[in-house]
C-alpha cells in the first residue's frame, strides 16, 4: 500500500476529473441496451449448427471465452430459438420519429448567454429520456418513446445550476435531473402529458472533486461524478468511499443521494445517507443546505432526508462532501455452499444478530447458485455443476441435494489480522449450520458476475425473452416466505397469462440488524402473447402486491419512481403522504421539477 | 345433467389384478401438498409448536401468574401435543390399506372417483398448503379418503378426528399413525389447550408439505344433507394466508355419496332421539358383521378447487400484518367477516358434486306414494315413474348414476332389502320390524321417549327418508316457490321473492346454501320451476303450472319440514317465556306422536326428527326470535312472543291442516305453571 501521495491535508485545488464516460455518452455507450458497446452476449451458429455463446470485449473477465453451457440452457429454461436470426433492434433515433422540441428561441439565447452548453439533437435528447427499466429498453428497440426532453443541457458547476434553475422557474419550464441514467424506476423519464418544454440537465459535466480533507476523512464532490471515476481518482491518493452499487460504473454522486442508494459494501462504509454529511440541492426556492459540516446534528428534523430520495422531484443536489476512508490493506473474497436455502437465510440471520458481516455478505438462491455454474468457461460437462471431487463430498458424504443447495458469497475488506479472524469466525459459524466453505474463486466470480448479469438482458431481448429485477427489505422472520410467496404468485400469474417459460431467482444481498435485502430476477419468454412490457408490468404488479402482503417494502434502493408509485401513500401513510406534497409545493410551487415521480403531481 | 362428470372405478383394478399385496407394498411416490425444503416430521411440528414463541410467550406468562415453573407448563404442553399430533406409518398405512381392499371388494359393488379432475389437483399440488374438504357422512369417509389418496399417490393428508375416536382402544392410535389428529369436540374453555390446538393448526399449514383434511360439517350428517358449515377450523386454517406466511392455500371440496350410508340405521335412531352408543372398539368389532351385507357403490366427486388468494381477491389487504410481530397478531373483523362467505362456497360445491343414486329416486317416489295414500307401484310401474323423475331431476342439474335402469332398480332391492322390499302384492314396499326398545334411561334421551308402536311405525320412514334428502337439494327452491304460488294465487316477482327469501332464510339450517348466492339462486330457481312447468309465467305474475305430478312430490317432500316448523311454533307459543332445549323438543315429539298415530290423516314420521327441530330452533335464534342461553349444561332459550306471533303467521299460511290434541296443549300450559 503506497503512502497518500500529498501530506497536505487539504486539497483546495478542484481536481478536474477526465470522465470515462464522454459527453456525448453513445459514443462509449449503448443507445439502446445496457453498458458499454464493446461488451455483450452474442450468438454464434456455425455451419455445423453448433450454438455459441459468448461475452465480447476485455473489460470483464468472462469476456472473450465460449460459454459452453449457456445456449442449453437458454433453451431448456426459456424456451429460447438460436436457431432463428435474432430481433435486431431499430437503428437510432432520428429526427422524423419525434416532434420537435418545443423549446423556445429565447431560451435557447439566454443559454447561449450563460454559456451553458446545449443540445437539441434527437439522439442526444432520447439518450436522456430514459434510465434502464424493461419498458425503456424495450421502447428503445422497438417503438417511440411518448416524449422526450426538448433539450438536453450541461452545466458545469453550483452556480450554473442556480441560474438554470431560475431561468426554469421564471418561465415554466420543466428541469429533469439526469445523473447517469441508470435509475429503474421510471424516474428519469419524461411525463407523458406534460405540456410545458422539458430540459433535461445532465450533470456529467459537473464531476469535479472540489476538496479532498483527510483530517475528517471526507471529499467535497460535485454530482455528476460516477462511481468509477470518484472511486479511481480518491484511489490514487488512497481513499475510497467505499460505495459501490452495483451500477457505479455509470451511476453518479447525484443519482445515489436522489435515489438513496445502497452499495455492496454497506456494512463496511455505509449506504448514501450514512456516507453524506453534507449536501446541497438547487430548488426553486433557493439552495437548501446546513450551515456547517459536522458528523451529526441534532436540530429539528434532519432536512438531509428530504433531499435523500427526492428522486428529482424537488431540486438539483450540486455539492456533496461524502466521507471516505483510506483503501483497505487487504481484499478478500469467499463463498460457502449451503444445504438450501433456509438455512443459508438462518446463517444469514446469525451473522447479523452477531453483527460479523464483512463488507459483503450474498445468498444466491439455487437457481442462481446454477445459473452461476452455467456460466462457467469449462467444456467438461461434469464440472458444470460443481468440480468433480467437490461434487463427489457435497452431494455425496454431505449429502446436499443439487436442486437445492445455495452458494453464499462474501467480500472481506480491512486489516489482514482483522480479515483473518472474521474469516475464522464466519467460516466457523457455517459448519455449525452444516454449511461447506467453497474457496475465493467461486466468491470472486460471483461479484464480477453480478456486473455481467446485467449485460444478459439484451441477449434476451434479440430472441422474446425479457428480464427485469426487483428488490425488496424485509423483516428477518418473514424473509423466506416472502420468497416463497413470490415465486409461487408469479407462477400463478405466469400461468394465468398463459406464460410457459419463465425464471424468478432470488438472492439475499444486504443484512441488517432487523432485517435484509432481497433481490429478484424475473425473466420470460413472450412469443405469441401480446406486449412482453405490458406481461411484465402485470407480473410485477401482482408480485410487488406479495411482496407487500409478506412484510416487504416498496423498495430497499431503487426507488419509488413512477413504476411503484402506486404504493406509495400506503407505505408513508395519509400524512406522510399530504407532508411531502406541502415540502414539494413549499419548495417547488411551480413544479417545474416535473418529475412525476413518488406521486403523480396534480400541482 | 353434466355430461363432462367421468368416473372410473378404482376398485375394479383391485378385482382385476393378480395381488392386491404387490400393489400395497408397490414403492410409493406420493405427491406432496406444498413442498418444504426442510420437511417436518410429525415430532418435529410438536417442538416446532412447543418453541413457537406464541407458546413461549404463553408460557412465560402462565408461569409468572400462576407461579409454577416453566418446565412443568411445557409438560403439560407437550401432553396436549401428544395428544393432538399426528403420525406416520407406513407400514400401519399399507396393512389397512390391505385389508380395506379385501372388505370393499366383498361388501362394495364399486368405488367411483372422476379421475381427471384427480390428477388436475395432483397437477396443482406442491407450492401450497392444500385442503381437502370432503363431505361427511360416515366414519367411512375418511377411511375411504385415505384409500383413495394411496391410490392415486397422493401423500395421505393430516386429518382432522374428533376425540371419539381418540378414546377407542386401538383405533386411536391406528388412526394417528395414518395421519389422524384430534381435536377435542365439546365446548371446552381451556385456553391453554385452545392456543396450543390453534398453534398446530399454525404449524401444520406453514411448514407442514401434508394435505390437511377437514370435515366442515364439523359431524357426520345424520340425514344425509348437508349440514350447516362450521367456522372454527377453517378459520385456524386461513389464518396464515391473511398473516402471508404462505403463498395461497387450496381447498378442494369432496363429495361423497354412498349407495347406501354404513351408519343408516343408527342415524335413523339418532334422528328420532334414541342417544348415540358411545364408540367402543367392540362396537366397531361389532360392526364387522356389515361384511355379510351388501353397500353397493361409493362415489368420490372431486370438486373444482377454490384458491383462497382468488376467492377473497382484493376484498382482503394482507400487508396490514406488516407492522408488528405476527404473534402477537390475531385475525381482523373483516378477516373474519370473509370467512363464512369461502365456507358456504366450499359446501355449496359438495353439494353441487353429489351423486345421486337412482336408490334416491325410488325413495322419492315411494315416499310419495306411502304420503298420499296412494297404491304401491309394481316394479314396472316404479321404472315408469323413475324415467319420467330421472330426467326431471337431469334436467335440475344433478348427476345421475345409472347404467341400466331395470339392473339398478333390483340392485337397490338388495342392497337396501333392510328398507324396501316385494310385497305379497308383488308391489314395492317398506320392510316393517317390530322394534322393542327394552328398558331406556330415560337420562339417556334427548327428547320425548317414543313409543314401541311409534318406533316400529317410524323407523322405516325415517331410514327411506335418508336416502329422499339428497334430491331435496334440487327440489327444495321449487318446492318453497310451488308452496308459495299453490297458497297465495298470482305473484309477481318482488312479492315472490319476498316469500321466498323468508322461508329461505327460515329452512337456511335445514337445506344450507350460501346467503351470498341468495339472489342467483332464486333466478335459477324460478327459471328451472318454469322449465319444469312447476310454474307458468303469465305476464308478469307466477301462476301454478300444469306439471301435477312433479307437484304432488314437490308438496309431499316439503310437508314434513313444514309440520315439524309450524309444530315448533305452536310448543314455543304455549311455553313460557324461557325454557329449555329438551323441553321444547319433548314437546313437539309428544304432540307429532300423536298426531301420527291418530292415523286420520298421514303425518310423515320424519316430522320427529330432532335434527330437524333443532335446525329450526337455530333459525329462530338467527333471526332472534330465540336467545340461547347456556347454563349449566343445558341449552336454553328466551322467547320474543311477539316476533314468534308474526313468523308463526307468516309460515302458517302454507301450513297443511294438522290434527293435534288440543289437551296436549292445554297440558302443556298446565305443565308450565307447576
Ligand atoms: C444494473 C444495475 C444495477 C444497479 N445496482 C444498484 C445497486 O446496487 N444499488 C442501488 O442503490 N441502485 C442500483 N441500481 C439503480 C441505480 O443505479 C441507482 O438508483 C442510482 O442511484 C441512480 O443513479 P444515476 O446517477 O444513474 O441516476 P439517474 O438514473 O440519472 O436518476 C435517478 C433519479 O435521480 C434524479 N437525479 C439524478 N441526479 C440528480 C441530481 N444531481 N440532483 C437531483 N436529482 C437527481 C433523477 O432525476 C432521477 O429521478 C442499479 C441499476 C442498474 C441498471
């Protein structure tokens, strides 16, 4: 570990970061799926109709190997047709497939005058209509979105920022937010009845870290920045914030405070609002921000929290000074197999109650455990569910059930001493739980798929199969019915809408000490049977409705949106509900922060 | 007549194979009800129960009132669970299941089931609890459901037995190990027993991967109708699926119909009040003897399942459990309120999946025959009047079980030759036997002590009767809508059903239908007693049709319920204004003796049945003409003279001329005032 490069303690000097991502995003990114345009799933079908699938690029450590087992697969569980040319998606967006945009000249003149710099060029602008739910995806591909920002602008700093916020509210003009576009909730796109013109406000070009302060080990950064880059450039000098959901190579700053999201790492460093001590956020009203930067407050109810998860409904956040922490000595990962999954649940629940959590704690369920196998580059058949003399002791002296057993991965970060003996103490733990270690492989593979799996959806996409995930917090006891009753709402559902093919996997991803994070995959085969969104929508709706039945929540981190609106008032209550439409009218009387977002806005 | 109901004979395959053994010890995979990743042994739902923290907490607080150590609270506790579980063996399932072939294939003719709709509810089986529901009607009911389960590898259910059963040396503990377990029958108000039963109930549902089986009638039906269901068990059952620790939880109705019911002369005893013979394994040795009789065919319908998740649909919001431990939660008045609703509905399709017999429908005919005095019908007079009343009742929905009308007709006469047989005249008629009773304790008696001559006069009716009672199910809202329309003249269809819905809601015990299906049932009603030309729509007005036949069995079936009704009245009306429940059966027993026996005009002796009378002092109640009232040990009741006064009017007014002895009456009245 090298020594922090200055001894200063503060930087004053902003650092100017060079973004991965540019600003004109398609150039790196895909218009029209997920992740960089370099890196995907594709098919191959040679002369011999021998189906291969594998993952283009370098970026990920799955790239460029076959993956043998994964065609099979697709066509066992989802019914998938390789054989066919996939559905290609339509080429992009051009000017006749939408209005123009309704923005007036005057505006556009009075951005020229405060040097902020615009766009109105249709790919620009339906670039920033969008975050990454199945709908925006799927509208991309194949259809129009029903409106899109009239124009797109980049700011650069605080004070723009307040000037494009006034200029809006002077002449009724919708601002969006628009951080990495990452959000699937709905959030980021444009109302659909809305009237008024419409700018999108990408923050990407305000990713400055403005301050760095290691005597209270925290930065001052600007909002645009993404994970990668805050993460590269404080890893320079040393530092982490040691946030990392699991979009956080295009998720910014902004993004998580608006959405109050949760990294993997949480139990080490915290989620956003454990990471935030100071903020400010841009309103229509004026800038709402504390006057002084201390580690906590107590002073009336703790206005952070109306910014956290304010999804863009009212204001900008510009400026956040988050903490950080020096990078860890020693990074390590784990896994370990359970029986099934109820008992990786119990283990789970032990863990927290003994609060041993390293900085990563997952439980895949078995679906997940197998499909993390299908993935695996070996040819041998035999290997694919487990290696051979591994399979031969877990199945066969243990005598786990292969349609059962789970795999639980961990991620231990900290002083080696301190590494060892959490490891010794969790490791301990699970044999007292029947539970077998299964080495660092297997747990590193399972956090660098969890940034694969999200590339997958569009594989699916090119043959009538969608996906989407949801996620849910739950108290300890009901965690495994939730799962239970989901599963068995969807394949309910499924069957009603006459569904066939379909996977619902779950994983366990955050403790708590009073409860935990459960994740789900949902994916189906739609041919023949209507609008796949519309299939989905219904899905989700009915497993969203168990989810609340079980004791589950609306949502651990993704947000309300507009997707889970409908929950809402139920979750905060009548009160809660009429209290955030007063903040919004107090701080938004224009609603010009159209978002639509929590709660379809009558103002 | 639903032509798409199939049956198959599942015995035949035992008559037909080489060895019944082979087939019993045959390796088994049986199809679990909702599967667990851990399953539960039966010792393991006990301490799952006795660790529960409901039980915990329970005891905790016992122990702390009563300052008794905790220990010895769980004892009991265990005892109680001891007691209530169930068990497993395999082997005591294989040996019964053996020796139940060899008895069904001598005393039974064929055991039917519709097959498809067996393997539909296999095919639905695995990520729910699911809840078998059949009918009740003989202790061989859940015998045979077990049968059938093993059959058709369908993991035998848990099942629910009442303590009768537990008492019997032997038997209990046979039972337990093919999955029996008990629930203690008569009122009881210990809440430590209760919570530990209601907790099992809990367990069995949440982690249990069995089939629960559960008699909703909560008793074996004594008259071969359905009984009013019962709410307690089902409730106990439900209560995770409000609470969401389980995705849905099917229930799948079962209806049963028996050629000829096992228990058919006690029942007939029962129903005229000659008390229970307590079960005693030697009773049952005793009843080895039936291996000499013949029962003809049993029939399993399957019924459609009712999803609890659809069936309450939105009307339920399950996540207001969310915010608290659920424990300490108990059901919602709406929650409840849902309840009777799924309840009803779950009956109302066993009802519908009965399989009428074609022994049915000869005891119609000859219960109206014997009713109006009319001359016994020769074999080929009864098949003239079976085929004209066989399509009739076709044509009302039910589903007939006949091949070969003239086979069936001298099949009925072997198998029920305790009931009906060939005359000197060559006519069908009913077997008479004189009945001496011996000396009775009189302590014993539910209600009034029948005579010898009324007893050997009113046995055989009573018994035929039995085997009426399944079709009324089909004529019951005509017989109410011909009753109406014959007395009153022109009706429209307001004022129709203004008479309807009363006598409906009065007979609501007697002939159960679901309140909720009130109005549709009267549609169809009205639109089958038109099809039917019981009724003719003139205008807008309902007249008498010209169907006379059908009428004279419409009105010859009903008569008996009226009279035992209007006869109820009466005693309640001359009785003071509290009394008990023996008292008020007593009574009308005594006078209806009477007026049977004074043979000026036929009174049916099914009128002293005291399910019936009960039936109607439970109405009452419903309506609050009656106020129950419970002391010690004996039921009693306050009367509203002035609501009596006008229900007794309004009924009346269909009531058929009665012959009473007034001086039973006026005794009545003196007997009161001593
Ligand atoms: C593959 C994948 C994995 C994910 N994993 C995680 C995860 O592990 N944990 C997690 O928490 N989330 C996760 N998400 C969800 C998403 O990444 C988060 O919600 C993230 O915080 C969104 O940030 P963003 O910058 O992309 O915001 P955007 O999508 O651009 O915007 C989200 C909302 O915030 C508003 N907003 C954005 N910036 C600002 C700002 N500066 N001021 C005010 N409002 C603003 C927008 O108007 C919008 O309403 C994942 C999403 C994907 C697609």
């Amino acid at each position: 570990m090298p020594p922090p490069p200055s001894q200063n303690s503060k930087i004053k000097e902003p650092i100017f970061v060079k973004s991965v991502i540019p600003k004109s995003r398609q150039q790196l990114l895909k218009w029209n799926g997920w992740g960089y345009t370099d890196s995907q799933f594709v098919v191959k079908v040679d002369e011999h109709k021998n189906i291969q699938v594998y993952f283009t690029g370098k970026r990920y450590p799955i790239g460029e190997v076959t993956l043998p087992h994964l065609a099979q697969w697709a066509i066992d569980k989802l019914d998938l047709d390789l054989t066919q040319p996939p559905k290609r998606s339509q080429p992009p967006p051009t000017e006749s497939q939408y209005p123009e945009s309704k923005i007036p000249e005057s505006i556009l003149l009075k951005l020229k005058n405060f040097s902020i710099s615009y766009s109105i060029d249709i790919v620009d602008r339906v670039v920033r209509a969008h975050g990454q739910t199945l709908h925006d995806i799927y509208t991309l591909r194949n259809s129009v979105f029903e409106r899109i920002p009239d124009v797109v602008v980049w700011p650069t700093g605080h004070d723009e920022v307040v000037k494009l916020v006034t200029l809006c509210n002077d002449n009724n003009i919708v601002l969006i937010p628009y951080g990495g576009g990452t959000a699937v909730s709905g959030a980021v796109e444009c109302p659909t009845s809305e009237q008024r013109p419409i700018i999108s406000l990408d923050t990407s070009q305000m990713n400055k870290i403005l301050w760095l302060d290691r005597d209270n080990l925290v930065a001052c950064c600007e909002s645009g920045i993404v994970g990668q880059d805050l993460e590269r450039e404080l890893g320079r000098m040393g530092f982490t914030t040691g946030h990392e959901p699991d979009s956080y190579e295009f998720s910014s700053l902004g993004g998580w405070v608006a959405t109050r999201a949760s990294g993997m790492k949480k139990n080490t460093y915290g989620n956003i609002e454990d990471l935030v001590v100071h903020v400010k956020m841009v309103t229509a009203n004026g800038v709402l921000e504390k006057g002084c930067q201390v580690p906590r407050l107590s002073c009336g109810p703790d206005f952070n929290h109306v910014i956290l998860g304010s999804e863009g409904s009212l204001g900008v956040v510009t400026e956040v000074v988050i903490k950080i922490r020096p990078l860890p000595q020693c990074r390590k990962y784990g896994s370990v197999v359970f029986p099934n999954f109820e008992t990786g649940v119990k283990y789970m629940r032990e863990v927290a109650k003994r609060r041993l959590q390293p900085a990563s704690i997952r439980l895949m369920d078995n679906d997940q455990f197998k499909f993390g196998m299908i993935l695996k580059p070996e040819e041998s058949y035999f290997g694919i569910i487990l290696d051979g003399i591994k399979k031969f002791y877990i199945t066969k002296i243990k005598g786990f059930d292969v349609d059962q057993m789970c795999v639980m991965t961990l991620l231990f970060e900290g002083d080696e001493t301190d590494v060892k003996l959490s490891e010794k103490k969790l490791y301990e733990l699970a044999k007292q739980f029947g539970a077998i270690p299964a080495g660092e492989t297997n747990g590193e593979r399972g956090y660098m798929l969890t940034f694969v799996i999200a590339y997958i959806r569009d594989l699916g996409l090119q043959y009538d199969v969608v996906a989407e995930s949801f996620e849910t917090s739950v108290p300890w006891d009901r965690a495994v019915t939730l799962v239970k009753n989901v599963k068995q709402v969807v394949a309910q559902e499924c069957q009603r809408l006459g569904i066939t093919h379909y996977i619902i996997n779950s994983r366990v991803t955050q403790t708590y000490d009073a409860g935990c994070v459960i994740y789900f995959y949902l994916g189906f085969n739609h041919r023949d049977l209507g609008d796949p969104v519309d299939l989905h929508n219904r899905l989700e709706t009915k497993a969203r409705d168990e989810i609340l039945a079980s004791g589950g929540s609306i949502s651990h981190h993704h947000g309300v949106g507009k997707l889970r609106r409908k929950w809402y008032p139920k979750t905060v209550s009548n009160v809660g509900l009429s209290l955030y439409l007063s903040i919004k009218r107090e701080l938004d009387p224009k609603n010009i922060f159209a978002t639509n977002n929590l709660v379809q806005s009558k103002l | 007549m639903d032509v798409s109901r199939k049956y198959e004979n599942f015995l035949e395959f035992r008559r037909q194979e080489k060895s019944n053994f082979l087939w019993i010890s045959r390796t088994l995979r049986p199809k679990v009800a909702n599967v667990q990743e851990a399953p539960c042994s039966p010792s393991l739902h006990k301490d799952e129960v006795l660790q529960s923290p409901k039980i915990q907490e329970l005891l905790d607080k016992l122990s702390s009132v009563q300052n008794v150590p905790k220990g010895h609270l769980e004892k009991q506790v265990k005892e109680i669970l001891d007691e209530i579980g169930y068990n497993k063996s395999l082997k005591v399932i294989r040996w019964l299941g053996l020796v139940l072939t060899k008895i069904c294939l001598r005393v039974s003719s064929g055991i039917y089931i519709n097959v498809n709709k067996v393997q539909q509810v296999r095919s639905k089986m695995g990520n729910c609890p699911v809840i078998f529901v059949p009918s009740h009607r003989s202790y061989a009911d859940f015998i045979l459901m077990s049968y059938m389960c093993f059959t058709y590898e369908i993991v035998i259910p848990a099942i629910a037995a009442g303590m009768d059963f537990h008492g019997m040396w032997g038997m209990g503990t046979m039972l337990r190990d093919t999955g029996a377990f008990f629930m203690r029958r008569s009122y009881n108000d210990d809440s430590v027993y209760w919570t530990v039963f209601k907790q099992y109930i809990y367990q069995l549902v949440t982690r249990g991967d069995l089939p629960i089986e559960f008699f909703i009638e909560g008793t074996r039906s004594r008259s071969n109708k359905s009984l009013a269901p019962k709410f307690g068990l089902i409730s106990m059952i439900l209560k995770p699926y409000f609470f969401a620790q389980v995705p849905d939880i099917l229930f799948v109705p079962i209806s049963i119909s028996y050629d000829r019911v096992l228990e058919e002369n006690l029942f007939a005893y029962e129903l005229l009040g000659v008390p229970k013979p307590k079960e005693t394994t030697s009773g049952f040795f005793k009843s080895l003897k039936i291996l000499k009789e013949r029962f003809g065919s049993i029939f399993f319908h399957i019924g459609e399942p009712i999803s609890s998740k659809e069936f309450f649909g939105d009307s339920i919001d399950r996540s207001i459990h969310a915010t608290a431990s659920l424990h300490k939660q108990d059901l919602t008045d709406q929650e409840k309120s849902v309840i009777p609703p799924l309840a009803f509905e779950i009956l109302h399709r066993q009802q519908q999946g009965f399989v009428i017999t074609i022994f049915n429908l000869v005891a119609l005919v000859l219960n109206n025959t014997y009713t109006n005095k009319k001359k016994l019908p020769t074999i080929l007079e009864l098949k003239q009047q079976l085929l004209w009343l066989r399509s009739i009742i076709e044509s009302l929905g039910a589903y007939i079980h006949c091949d070969d009308l003239e086979k069936e007709i001298r099949e009925c006469l072997v198998v029920h030759r305790n009931i009906i047989h060939f005359n000197s005249n060559n006519e069908v008629s009913l077997v008479e036997t004189q009945i001496h009773q011996g000396k009775v304790n009189i302590q014993k008696l539910k209600a009034h002590q029948l005579s010898d001559q009324t007893m050997t006069y009113s046995v055989p009716f009573v018994a035929l009767q039995i085997y009426v009672n399944p079709t009324l199910f089909y004529l019951f809202d005509l017989a109410v809508l011909f009753t109406v329309i014959q007395k009153e003249g022109a009706l429209n269809k307001e004022d129709l059903w203004v008479r309807y819905h009363f006598l409906r809601s009065l007979y609501a015990m007697e002939f159960v239908f679901p309140p909720q299906k009130e109005h549709i049932t009267y549609e169809s009603a009205l639109e089958n007693a038109i099809a039917v030309n019981a009724l003719i729509l003139a205008g807008d007005t309902y007249i008498v049709g010209r169907n006379v036949e059908l009428q004279e069995i419409l009105h010859s079936s009903f008569k008996p319920f009226l009279l035992s009704y209007s006869t109820v009245f009466l005693v309640l009306q001359h009785l003071p204004l509290a009394c008990e429940q023996k008292t008020i059966l007593a009574n009308v027993q005594r006078i209806l003796e009477d007026a049977i026996n004074n043979k000026e005009s036929f009174v049916h002796p099914y009128t002293l049945n005291l399910d019936t009378l009960s039936n109607c002092i439970n109405s009452l109640c419903a309506m609050s003409v009656l106020k129950k009232a419970r002391r010690e040990n004996a039921v009693s009741f306050e009367i509203n003279k002035t609501e009596l006064d006008d229900v007794k009017t309004r009924l009346d007014l269909y009531i058929p001329t009665l012959c009473i002895n007034e001086d039973l009456l006026v005794n009545l009245q003196l007997q009161n005032k001593l």
